[in-house]
C-alpha cells in the first residue's frame, strides 16, 4: 500500500506534552467498526459517527466497556534512562558534542544506538560519556564504535560490563522522550514517573509501552472486581518505534526489531481463556505484536523468547487478539497502518478526524482509543 494513504494533518495543539492526572481521567474514544455493520443491516440511513461508530469516554469508564471474562494482556517492560550525553574523543583537535539513545542490547557490554548528529563518528571513534554526579563523584564511562547500520544506527562497545554498565547507565541517562515532547522541552524529575507504567517490571525498554501509562490502582482494582483479569508478557520496545517511514511503498518498509518474552504459563492460560471463548485484549500495540508473532495460523498461543520484526498493515489476518487498547499515533507511521488493520483505514480516518476536531490529546502522554476489529 501507498505511504500517503495512511497520513494525515495534526496541529501541535493536539500533542500532548505531559500526562493528565490522575492518570485514568484520560479520554477514550470507542472505535467498533461492527457497530457501522449492524447500522448498514439495519438499513439505516445517515452518518455512522459518535454513539455509533464511535462513542467518547474516559479511561477509568473502561470496566464499564468490557465484560467479565476478558483478559487484558499488558507490557510489564520497564524504561530504562537510555539518553546519554557525551563527546567524541580522540580524533581531531577538538570533541563535539554527541548524543546517543540505547536502541537494542546485543551483549553485556554492546548496545545499538542512534547518535545524533551521526556524521560525527566514523568506525573505531570513542566517545565519553562521563560526567560529575549529584554526590560530585566522577562517573565513568567510554564507548568505542564497532559498527554503522542501516536506517542510521550505530554499535557501541562500552568499558563497563553487565550490572556495572546498568549502573553507569542509570546515573548518567535520562528519560528517552519521545523526539516530538523532547524537541519541545527538556525532561525532568516527573518524566521519571510520567513515562513508566505502573506495572514496569524488568528492565530493558528505550521508549514506554504508552497505551499502559492509563493505568491507576484504583482502575486496575476495579477491572478486577468485574471479572477482568490483566495478564503480563514483555517486549523490550526499542527507539526504532519512532523512526520515520522513508519508502513510497509498504513493502518496501524494513521494520526495526524488538526482543520479547510469552512464558509457557501465560500461553496455556491465555489458550485455555480462547477455547472458553473469552476475550483477548491487548495493552498498546507493544503486546499486539508480540501476541500475534508468538500466535499460529489456528490461533494456538506458543511460547516465544526472541526478536520480533512483525509488521502488521492492512490485509494481515489477526490471530489472537479481540479489542485493542492503544494511544494516538503518528501519520505516515508503522503503528497507525496498524490499527487501520485491526479496525480499518477509513474507519480510522474518520475516528482520528473526530478525535482531533473534539481536542483529544494526541501520542505518548495522549489520550486513548479502545479499537474492535472490523
């Protein structure tokens, strides 16, 4: 398909820079396709649009919207500081400054990252990344780049190792905000509680999982009352989730790869939840993708623990999962190709230009929709 067809115009007005609070009085906007097909058997005439096709509500309405049986299935990944601040060494007479985002961990000692500005390093150049802490103690810390990949990515080989590169990495980072809330303002002492689900678990992300940022003890406790459990599966998400789509032609996209984990306890639960004809429902489009790639052709659950480039668009045939709970996306995205396949593109479009004329609060720190399939 055409990248052009899937974009669309968004005023900065709509990009929300910091969450609401408390964090579930956040609003949803309904989106079931299947409520536009009873309307046309009805022979109805007239627009499909709020009450019908769509509906508005807030996040803490959501035990109001499911039913008792279904399983929500969040990402419990947990951010890490990913954002480091250095300058190339070595070379020259003199050391620009660099800035580099952990994207992918590929060994105790070796990450993927994106360094900005990237025309700065060539192979076997250093950069320091070390800096004075808060106690005045020197925090050290050196990289070597090993390697230049495609889409601008880079290799970076650290002097630290293991837990003591975790360490140096959680004293010298900051938060990885998205591009579009990092080019407005700097990120501070809230972000470290803004940009991490209630639920981070196990460490390793680069960017938030952000349909998961709704959810409050108080909603959680209430979805429990109602019969609604929530499981937990994790994908590490990787920076690659911002990266622009540069080609003309869907299949020409090269989709960035991400490392996940479905243990054989919550396959067998989540098979056992599909053969009583319960409801799958995905926390963000993290879970959706890994659900999907750990899921046959039959709709059987497996175990999975791996890299998944999984690169879902309109046409795909979704095999596990029911309803989606998700943010806003970006135009032109690989996530908005996403949700028109669950839910359809013109469905999405006339969902999206609703959301944008009602004021809803666009991306990470946005608003959310509750998708059905069409």
């Amino acid at each position: 398909m055409r990248v052009d067809d899937f974009n669309f115009e968004l005023p900065t007005e709509n990009i929300a820079l910091r969450p609401v609070s408390p964090r579930d009085a956040a609003r949803l906007l309904v989106v079931n396709p299947q409520a536009e097909e009873w309307l046309q058997s009805q022979q109805l005439e007239g627009p499909l649009l709020t009450g019908h096709l769509l509906a508005d509500h807030h996040l803490r309405d959501l035990p109001d919207l499911l039913k008792s049986g279904d399983i929500l299935v969040g990402n419990n990944t947990k951010v890490i500081p990913a954002r480091l601040r250095g300058k190339r060494t070595g070379r020259g007479t003199t050391t620009p400054a660099l800035e580099a985002t952990l994207h992918q961990n590929i060994s105790p000692a070796s990450w993927k990252a994106f360094i900005k500005p990237g025309r700065k390093l060539r192979l076997g150049d250093n950069i320091d990344f070390s800096a004075t802490g808060d106690d005045g103690e020197i925090i050290s810390l050196n990289a070597t780049m090993t390697n230049r990949g495609e889409g601008g990515e880079v290799d970076l080989e650290f002097d630290l190792s293991g837990p003591d590169l975790q360490e140096a990495i959680a004293r010298l980072g900051e938060m990885p905000l998205p591009p579009y809330i990092a080019s407005k303002r700097p990120c501070d002492e809230r972000d470290l509680e803004d940009y991490q689900t209630m639920y981070a678990k196990h460490e390793g992300a680069v960017a938030a999982p952000t349909a998961g940022l709704h959810f409050t003890p108080k909603l959680m406790a209430e979805l429990k009352q109602r019969g609604i459990s929530i499981e937990y599966l994790t994908l590490h998400v990787g920076a690659g989730t911002f990266l622009p789509v540069k080609v003309a032609d869907t299949d020409d996209h090269k989709m960035h790869s991400e490392i996940g984990i479905l243990t054989p306890e919550l396959a067998t639960r989540l098979n056992t939840a599909k053969a009583q004809g319960r409801r799958i429902i995905a926390i963000g489009t993290t879970a959706l993708r890994l659900l999907e790639s750990a899921t046959d052709e039959s709709g059987k659950v497996s175990t999975f623990s791996g890299a998944t480039d999984i690169f879902i668009t309109p046409g795909y045939k979704f095999r596990c999962i029911d309803a989606l709970l998700t943010n806003f996306h970006l135009p032109r995205s690989t996530l908005f190709m996403l949700v028109a396949a669950f839910s359809g593109l013109a469905e999405m479009r006339i969902a999206y230009a609703h959301a944008i004329g009602n004021g809803y609060r666009f991306y990470s720190y946005g608003d959310a929709c509750l998708l059905f399939p069409k």
